[in-house]
C-alpha cells in the first residue's frame, strides 16, 4: 500500500533525491518549495506524513509544526540544517513526532518514516509526563530522542540511541546480542549492517567516564550486555 507524504522544502534537489529514494519503497512524495505552497496542498488532499523544513523562505518551520499540529493529527518529521538543540525540543513539544538533522542518510530517513507511520496517531488531548530516564548522572529524554551527562547532551546517531534506549528500559537484566537487536530493529533500525558490539563500544565512548572500564553498560560474558540500573 502507498503512503502519500507531503515534504515542504526549498532545496528543490535535495527533495527530488529523497522522492527518488522513496519511491520504489511504497512511498509517493508531493513537494512544496515554501510554507503557503504547503499549506494549500494540506487544505486540498489527504497526506500520511509530513515531512517539513525549519528554514523556509517564507516562513518558520516551528511555527507552521504548531500550526499543522493544531489543526490535525498528520505525522510530522522535522528536517533542519540548523544544530540548535532547542529546535528539536520545542519542535517534539509543538506536536511533530521526530526530528531528523541535515545532512542525513536516505536509509535513516526511510526508517524513521516507517517508524512513525507505525505509532498511534498524536491526539492533542494527551497530557502525558515527558519521558526521561534517570541513571545517576546519566539522563536519557525519550521524548527529545537526546541522552546528557551530566547536563551535556551528547551527540550520538539513531542507531545509538535506541540501543542506549532499549538497554536503559532493561536496566538490571542482562540481554543477549539477540535480544538486543529485537529490540532495536522495531524502532529506528531498519538493517543492522554492524555488529552490537561495534555500536555498545560507540556508546560507551559518549556516555562513560573511563570506556575501558565501563561502569554503565557492563559486558555479561558469554551472556551479553547489562545495563548498571544503579549509576552515580
């Protein structure tokens, strides 16, 4: 079945190559250059997935997510060149669903757009307390898809996160390499072309004090991760 999605975007080439790409994975992309272009489309047809840029010429990206979030429950993905942090923030508490920074990989993109696609619908009558997961000095924020020690966020990939993500809501049990990429590959994964242990490495140089003496997720072995449910 396709999906239809909308990309409001002013990089005419960027949204032919990510058109292109989509295609032949069941998805049909309709472009709009500037927000009144966008918005137009919206009153006029029915979209599965926004897909929308922060900076456009006619317009702020956060204004039109709240203004689309206010009249309708469409999926939103955020897609912004810009690093600030707060974009991403005030953006997931405006209503959109993910955030993804330029410059990204297609496949990234194609598995956030099927991981969102997958979720409940937003409702705007929720009032839902923010997830964030406390370990010591190690706060992981579900909703804002960021981890910080102590206070810094930390800059980590997708892949990363939800394995951090998956591991923290395991804390105190030990997952094997299997069970990890269960619980990964439902989520922002859509291959995993590398081995767990390459990406619990990764992580461990982001998150721990010492790497080679990691106190955060400790390796079982012959068993595989845990992640420590008591941290400082």
């Amino acid at each position: 079945m396709t999906a239809r999605l909308l990309m409001i975007e002013d990089d005419q080439r960027l949204a032919g190559m990510v058109a292109e790409y989509l295609s032949p994975h069941g998805l049909q992309v309709t472009h709009a250059t500037t927000a009144t272009e966008g918005l137009a489309l919206l009153k006029r047809e029915t979209f599965d997935l926004l897909l929308l840029d922060l900076m456009l010429p006619d317009g702020d990206g956060l204004e039109l997510c709240g203004q689309v979030r206010r009249q309708s429950a469409l999926p939103i993905i955020m897609l912004t060149a810009r690093g600030d942090p707060m974009d991403r923030v005030v953006g997931l508490e405006l209503g959109a669903d993910d955030y993804l920074p330029k410059p990204f990989e297609p496949r990234e993109l194609l598995a956030r757009i099927r991981a969102v696609l997958r979720r409940p619908p937003y409702s705007p009558t929720e009032h839902r307390p923010r997830q964030v997961l406390q370990f010591g000095q190690l706060e992981i924020d579900i909703d804002a898809r960021v981890a910080r020690v102590r206070g810094a966020e930390v800059t980590m990939t997708s892949h990363q996160f939800e394995m951090l993500k998956a591991l923290a809501e395991h804390a105190g049990r030990v997952l094997s390499r299997e069970q990890l990429l269960d619980l990964v590959k439902g989520e922002a994964l859509e291959s995993f072309d590398r081995s767990i242990d390459v990406h619990i490495a990764r992580i461990r140089a982001l998150i721990e004090d010492d790497p080679k003496h990691p106190r955060r997720i400790i390796t079982v072995r012959g068993a595989g991760y845990v992640f420590a449910a008591a941290q400082e």
